[in-house]
C-alpha cells in the first residue's frame, strides 16, 4: 500500500514539473456538471493548500470546543457527584454520632447515587423512628427495593408493621441453615403480631441454635407474659417445655406481682431469698407489683437483712414489698437506706409512693430534681 501511495506521489511530481522542461503551461480542467473549474496546475495546487489549511484549521477550532464543552461538562457532573457522594457520608457520620437532627438535613434534600438510594431510605427512616416517627419511617421504609427489604427487617420492626416482611422473614426462618440473625428477628415479629402459638412452637428452635442471650430471652417473656390475661399467666407458664421455663420464671414471677398475685408466687419468691444472685432479680419482680399479700415473704426477708444490713438489693425488694402492704412508712424507712444514684431512676416511682404516702412530699420533689 506504501509503495502505491509512493507512485502516486512520484507522477503527481512528474506532471508538476513536466510543463518546466518542455516549456509549456500545464493546465488543469475539472468538469463537473455546467461547472467547469480551469487553471494552471500551480494554481490549482496552491488552492488546495489554501482549502486542507482552512480544514484542518476548521478541524482544530472544532475540536478545541468540543473539548471544552467535554470538560465543563465532565467538571459539572463531577461536582455533582462529589454532592452526591458528600450526602451519603455525612449521614452515615451523623449516624455513628446518634445526631438524627443532621442526618435528616444532610439526606433529606441531597440525592445521592443510584446504588445508596436505598441506604438513604434506610437511614431516613431510622431517623425518623428516633424521633418517634412511625408514619415518616414508613413512608420511607415502602421506598425501598423490594429485594433489600429483609436488609432493614429491624426497622420494620421497629416501627411497628412487620406484615411486610412478615411471610419473607418467616421463609428464611424455617430454613435449616437459618442464621442466628434471621431467627431473632422472626421471634421479634412473632412478639409484635403477637402470634404466640407460632411462638410457643418456634422457641425451642431459638433455645436449640442458642440464638438469644439471657437479656434477650427477658425480652421476649416480659413482652410474652405481659400481652396475656392475668388469669392465663399460670397456665401459660404451664405450658412452657421444661428447659424454656429458668429463662421465663422471672418474667412471669414478675407478671404475676404486678397483676397483684403475690399469695401465688411466695414460695418461689422465698426461694430466691436463700439464692445470693437472684437477689438483684427478686427486687425487679416486686419492684413492679400490685397490692397483695405476701407476709411470709416480707417476714424472710427481714430476718435475713438482720444480718445482712448492706444487701442493697434485699433492701429495695423489703421496700417495694412494704408498699405493696401499705406500710408505706416501712417502706420510706428502707428507701432512706438503700437508694442511691445507681438505683434512683429504677425505684422513683416506688419510693415517691412510700414518700408521699408517709407525709414526706419534700423526698418525693427531691427526687424529681
């Protein structure tokens, strides 16, 4: 190809130079048409210089603007994802920071990248539930593609409407190889459409892969018990498999005080007296009871503070059990000994009751201040 290119080239100068040595003026004739384009071979030469100059000059202005509408457009869109991308951080850093305020006003007007619309929502919709807004953390959890919906399965949860991930949830849940995670939260939205013969057949699967942790397991049977009748506790309870019922007994021990069954569970409660580690549990239990009758256990308990005066746990179970007696001034007595700053917030409503019922209305304002 270089070879014939080279040819032409070499007649193309042979018929340039030719008219010199024969002494002649070489013409060019171009027809075309009714047009008819005649001149001197140099002439025609140097119009086609001049034409391929102005072409090629036309070629590099083109050139020239199209490369610079290419990078002001490049730099435009590349601001714009920079935006985008900025967005998306500073609501997952407001999210580490627990500052809900700023995660909204950095994602709520600012889009973000096709591939984080979805943790966009995510992250819209628990703000909004930190601020206790379900309707809001909805509207936003529906905005999320289908196939990530198991993804935010706790907000759903959270918000109070599983039955959108209710079938999908419970699919994986009954698989073999389900993880430890997909079980919890199908026993959470079990808890929450409260379902509880499914529940009662589901939990000795949680209790075989060990899924739950002991303040997990409180969770789910004070949530259990406290959604029953006060005349089914007993009987559901009852109904428990045999290695369920240590992870339920405080739970419904402590179901059974508030419903005022004291009278009931005293035995059990005596029981704990005599177990140093339960001690912590037993003034839970009481701390939320009803009036009722549990003289036997009260009579324990203060002989065993006899000699063990410090028991601060002891002390605040005598104290709620005082108050479910109406002795308030027992009560007020014990709270003036056994509260302090790790306990204030957990036994106000316990002790202002023993402190206003006794004529000391000026402890109860203290301790609302």
């Amino acid at each position: 190809m270089i070879r014939f290119l080279l040819i032409i080239i070499a007649i193309a100068v042979c018929l340039g130079i030719a008219p010199f040595f024969i002494d002649q003026k070489g013409y060019v004739l171009i027809a075309f048409n009714k047009t008819t384009i005649e001149g001197t071979i140099w002439g025609i030469t140097a119009l086609l210089i001049l034409a391929f100059a102005a072409l090629f000059l036309l070629y590099k202005l083109c050139r020239y603007v199209i490369s610079l509408y290419s990078h002001t457009r490049h730099g435009f869109f590349a601001r714009s994802e920079e935006r985008k991308q900025a967005a998306i951080e500073q609501g997952v850093w407001s999210l580490i920071n627990n500052d809900y305020a700023q995660l909204e006003l950095a994602l709520d007007n600012n889009s973000v990248a096709e591939k984080w619309s979805d943790i966009r929502y995510a992250l819209l919709a628990k703000a909004a539930l930190a601020n206790n807004e379900s309707e809001k953390a909805v509207s936003y959890l529906d905005k999320i593609s289908q196939d990530k919906q198991l993804k935010v399965a706790n907000l759903w949860i959270a918000s109070g409407e599983t039955s959108t991930i209710f079938a999908d949830l419970k699919a994986l849940a009954e698989r073999k190889k389900a993880t430890s995670l997909e079980l919890k939260m199908y026993a959470h939205v079990l808890v929450k459409e409260q379902k509880w013969a499914s529940l009662n057949d589901f939990m000795p699967r949680l209790l075989r892969k060990k899924t739950l942790s002991e303040q997990e397991w409180q969770q789910l049977f004070d949530s259990y018990f406290a959604a029953q009748s006060n005349g089914d506790l007993t009987e559901r309870y009852e109904q428990l498999a045999k290695n369920l019922k240590p992870h339920a007994e405080v739970s419904y021990l402590t179901a059974m005080a508030k419903a005022g069954e004291l009278n009931k569970i005293e035995l059990s409660l005596i029981k704990m007296i005599k177990k140093p580690l339960q001690h912590k549990d037993l003034a839970r239990i009481l701390r939320t009871s009803s009036a009722g009758d549990a003289l036997k256990l009260q009579s324990s308990l203060q002989d065993v503070l006899k000699k063990d005066t410090e028991n601060t746990d002891l002390l605040l179970a005598l104290a709620c059990l005082a108050n479910a007696h109406g002795e308030y001034d027992l009560a007020a007595r014990v709270f003036d000994k056994a509260l302090n700053a790790d306990n204030r917030h957990a036994y106000l409503q316990q002790a202002v009751l023993s402190y206003s019922k006794s004529a000391q209305p000026e402890k109860a304002l203290v301790l609302y201040q």
